[in-house]
C-alpha cells in the first residue's frame, strides 16, 4: 500500500554542465559516443540520487539522456526526418521552433526508453518515465506524410504503444504521456486527443498517467500565461473528456497559477499529481507553503487521490534551485503527512 502523499515530479532535471549546455531547453551535448553514454549514466545516478534524498516515491531518469523532451523520444522513430527541418508556429503559434518533418509512416527502430527504465530501476525501487503524448508530438513536427493531425497523432500512438509494453515488461511502475498541446487545442482534444491517449496506454498494467501544463518558465510560456486573464478555464475544458478516458492519474499546474482549483472536482474518479512546486520561480517553496497547496486541493479532492508534484519540468533550471526545490517537495508531503497522523492519533485517543 502506497503511503498517503506520495510524491513524484513532473519529469525532467537539470542536466549537469559537464553533460550538456545548463539551463538550456534544447542544449548541446558536450561528449559523444561511449563518453556521451556514460556521462549520462552519471547524471542518471546523481538526479535518481537527488529524488531519494529529496524522499520522492516515484522517481524519473530526470530525463538526463534526451536532448528535448519530444525529440528525444523521436530520435528513434523511422519515418521522422531529422535532417529536414521546417520553421513552424506550435502550442498555437506560441513559439516558432525548428521541427523535423514526418517523411513517410512512422515505426520505432528499436526500444526508445527500455536501457534507461532498466538502469532506473537499479537505482530507484518506483520509476516513472515520460513520453511525449501523440498531440504534442505531432505538434511539434512538420508533416509532410499524412498531412492530417489526427492520422498522425494516431500512428504516433501505436508506436508509443509499442515502447510501453516494453516498458511495462522491463518493470516500469509508471507510464506518463506529456500533453502539454491538450491545454491548446480543445477540440481536437473532445475529437481525437483522448482517444490516441487511450490507444498509447489504455489497459496497461501501470500507473498511466498524463501531464497537463502551461508549460516550463521560459519567456514565451510566461508571455502566453500573461495573456490567459485570472482564472484559467483550460483545464475545466480537458477535465470532463479526461474523466472519461483509461488514465489513473492527471499531472496538473497548481501552485503559483490562476488554476481555479474548484477545477479538480472536475477530475471524478482520477487521481491527481498537483503541482505544489512552481517552477516559473526560483523562489524556494518552504514546507509549509507545498502544504498550503496541498490543503487547497483538499477542498475539491479527497486526500487519497492525491499526489504531490512538480507543476512542469525542471530542464532549464539551475540545478541548486532545482534540487532544493525536490527537497521542497517531499518536506512539504512529509508535513502533510505527519498532520494527517496527528489527526487520526487524536481521533483515537479519548479526551
Ligand atoms: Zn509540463
């Protein structure tokens, strides 16, 4: 039984500089070949070493071994030209990114992710790995094959599908989809969003979740949330269709965001990962003030539904502030927790 509060993050850690370019989105690598492999073992070690210090229950890879959180994953994807690359607005012409373009149908090489959830596995005893959800990835191509999102996204879930039963055969705890195009695009979300998330991880024996956010705290995503008004209606929009599809778990945006946090009520029968660790700022979040977070999701959720997280990556981080931040985290759990068993020892005791 898992105990009440548990923990995890939204995904990614920074990466150490001797690894890659630091704070960077999309960095470069600064090794290659065996060295790259080993180097990112180490970091491997050094971010599961921080989650387990920081007492997080399900911990990531940190995701030190992909360049970028969808095109890490595509990198191994036949079918996605990398050396084609075509200039296109995504998340709703947010950002204009450089995409590589999708060239013929898709299929996976090899395993994408099945060395770094075994070697997670050596390291941690829970391991959840990310995987860019079949919207966000075909929102981050150019697609000069299907010329259809929907086609695409699903093809996309085949293949994702694919890789998670390998996963899920290699021992991993948890299968998470990164959906940050679902706060974008509701209608494709209602047309066929929830079904190429179903098609990915539908009956998988796993915690299946999936990450809903307004995204890292760059600029671009800071400018956009400007933009948003005071309360923000996004996730009232996704949570009924979301309600109804195969995931146990919902990642969300809480702490520090205009998320009118009555919205969790509309999650029914999910269980969610609430973000309590704003990552827009590198304001430590003390204990008390994860607490505060978890206390607001209390009103709208019963205790055990939920989970405590990140609100988004942590890539672009300082690495300090970061790792202070997962110590953030699971102080602030642990507290929650330790107030939850005063209260029942009280109720126990008579007066
Ligand atoms: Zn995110």
């Amino acid at each position: 039984m898992r105990r009440p509060y548990p923990t995890t993050i939204a995904g990614s850690l920074p990466k150490p500089s001797w690894l890659a370019e630091p704070e960077r989105l999309w960095p470069a690598w600064r090794l290659e070949g065996a060295d790259l492999d080993a180097a990112i073992r180490d970091a491997t070690r050094i971010a599961v070493f921080e989650q387990l210090r920081a007492g997080i229950d399900l911990v990531t890879d940190g995701e030190q071994s992909r360049q970028h959180f969808v095109h890490g994953f595509l990198a191994s994807i036949d079918g996605v030209d990398f050396t084609s690359k075509v200039k296109r607005g995504i998340r709703g012409d947010r950002y204009e990114a450089e995409c590589p373009s999708i060239t013929g149908p898709v299929s996976r090489r090899a395993p994408v992710h099945v060395d770094e959830v075994r070697f997670a596995k050596s390291l941690g005893e829970s391991v959840k790995i990310t995987i860019p959800g079949p919207m966000t990835i075909v929102d981050t191509l150019y697609d000069a094959h299907y010329r259809d999102r929907k086609n695409a996204a699903l093809a996309f879930a085949r293949v994702i599908r694919e890789e998670c039963e390998e996963l899920v055969a290699a021992g991993v705890d948890a299968i998470q989809l990164d959906e940050p195009a679902f706060n974008v695009y509701f209608e494709e979300v209602e047309d066929w969003g929830i079904t190429a998330l179903d098609t990915a991880i539908g009956g998988l024996n796993v915690i299946k979740a999936v990450h809903i956010c307004y995204g890292y705290g760059i600029e671009a995503n800071n400018n956009w949330k400007k933009t948003l008004g005071t309360e923000w209606d996004q996730y009232a929009r996704l949570f009924p269709f979301l309600s109804q599809s195969s995931v146990d778990q919902v990642s969300i945006e809480l702490a520090g965001s205009r998320v009118p946090p009555e919205v969790l009520g509309l999650l029914r029968n999910k269980d969610a990962a609430i973000g309590v660790i704003d990552v827009a700022t590198e304001h430590v979040e003390t204990a008390s003030e994860v607490l505060e977070t978890i206390r607001i999701a209390e009103k709208y959720l019963p205790a055990e539904r939920i989970w405590c997280s990140t609100n988004c990556g942590m890539a672009p981080m300082r690495r300090e502030i970061a790792y202070a931040k997962l110590q953030a985290l699971g102080a602030g759990a642990g507290l929650a927790r330790d107030h939850a068993m005063l209260a029942t020892m009280k109720r126990s005791s008579p007066a």
